[in-house]
C-alpha cells in the first residue's frame, strides 16, 4: 500500500485529493491545523475512513509522527495555505510578508529536508508542491502571494534537479480559480450569480476548477506510474494562464 502525507487537508488542494487517494488504496497521513484538537481528528477520521491524522503543526513534529508510526512515506504532498488580501505593495506589513513566506516557502522547504535523508536511501519517493498559477500573470494587489509562490516554485525545480538521480520524483501543480473556501468561497463565486459571471468571464472554461479535479491530478503525479516525469510546473487554471 503506498503511503502519502499530505498537509493542510481541509483547505486549497486538500478536500479533493483525500477522496482520490483513498479510492486509490493510498494510506493517507492527513495534517492540519485544527487536529490540535482531538475532537476535530475524530470527526475527520470518521467522516474519511482509512485516513491517519496527525495532531502536529510543525514541520518537525509532522515528521515524527510520522516515523513513529512505522513504515514509509512514499509521497509527501505540501499543499501550503495563508490567507491572502488585495493589498498595494506600499501597504503590505513586514509581518504579513515573514508570516506568508514563513507558510508557503519555509515549511514545505523544511519538510522537504526532512524527508529526504530517508527517500534518498531507499531511492525512490515522491513530493508533489501545490504552489500557484499567480506568477505566471501577476495581479494588482496580490504581490506577496506572487512572489513567495514563485520562491516555492523555484525551490521545487531546485530540489528535483538534485534529486533526480536517486529517482526521486518533484512536481508542482500550480493551481488559480479552484473552489476552496480560503480562496475562492462558495458564497462569493458558485452561489452568487454576479461572481460567477466574473468567474465565466476571466476563466476560459467558464467556471472554477472542481476539487477532485485537482485532486486526480495530483494523484497521478503521486503515483509513481510516469517516474520519468519530474522537475515540471503544471497549470491547474481552466487555460487562465
């Protein structure tokens, strides 16, 4: 049974890829925040059968749990989050911009490290960053998302040039206009008929990316079943970028 972690479930990439990895037989370590508190994890754990979750924040922490539970991660996905504002460049807080990149570079760097020791000597493993399309188009207002993503981008090709030859697996998926709650909410998108016309109207496709369509994505990069297939950056944007 292959096994992979994936960080942050209930928010961004996070709800449509445990259903798909559990209907593709993976054991799923699942990490998030609000598993600080066990009542959470009990109602996650029910509501997904097969899932382990983990009551760690820290990237440190994440890696011993894991370990401690025996076995092998075959696959780490960083699916990474903060939350994010339209905010003019001259306004941005030093703080806002520590606790961002902190977030999104600083801890999927960290568990990268983490991780590695251990693919590099059996010679095989897989991580999967889900990072941002907003580098490849940036947008007034949105300059720290940009270009702390870019840096978690960058860092992802840095890290798969390095680790190809002990057949390690890097991948980015790069995703803009998904449904998620943190991002692009329901109420404000899907429900409301002027967001969706914005939505129909920026996005190719006409409409936001489906959870479990990123989840399928993810998956296949997860899998191992195109092991030559790494160092890449795919757009999950409905042709937006």
């Amino acid at each position: 049974m292959r096994r992979a972690l994936i960080t942050n479930v209930t928010q961004y990439a996070g709800p449509g890829t445990v259903p798909v990895l559990l209907r593709n037989g993976y054991q799923v370590l699942c990490h998030d925040p609000s598993f600080r508190a066990r009542g959470v994890r009990e109602r996650y754990a029910k509501a997904h059968p097969g899932v382990v979750c983990l009551d760690a924040s820290e990237p440190e922490e994440i890696h011993a749990e894991a370990d401690a539970l025996g076995g092998t991660v075959d696959v780490v996905i960083s699916n990474d989050v903060h939350p994010i504002s339209r905010t003019a460049i001259e306004d941005i807080s030093p703080d806002e911009l520590r606790a961002t990149f902190e977030a999104v570079l600083v801890v999927p760097f960290r568990l990268a490290q983490l991780f590695l020791p251990e693919m590099k000597e059996r010679r095989s493993g897989s991580f999967v960053f889900v990072t941002s399309a907003r580098p490849r188009r940036p947008e007034p207002g949105f300059a720290t998302p940009t270009t702390i993503r870019a840096g978690a981008t960058a860092f992802a090709m840095a890290l798969a040039k390095e680790t190809a030859r002990y057949g390690i697996q890097v991948n980015v998926v790069a995703p803009n206009y998904l449904y998620s709650e943190m991002y692009y909410p329901r109420a404000t998108y899907v429900d409301d008929p002027a967001g969706r016309e914005a939505i129909a109207e920026t996005v190719p496709a006409g409409r936001l990316g489906e959870p479990e369509e990123i989840g399928e994505l993810i998956e296949f990069l997860a899998s191992g079943r195109s092991a030559f297939t790494t160092g890449q950056v795919i757009d999950f944007t409905g042709g937006w970028s």
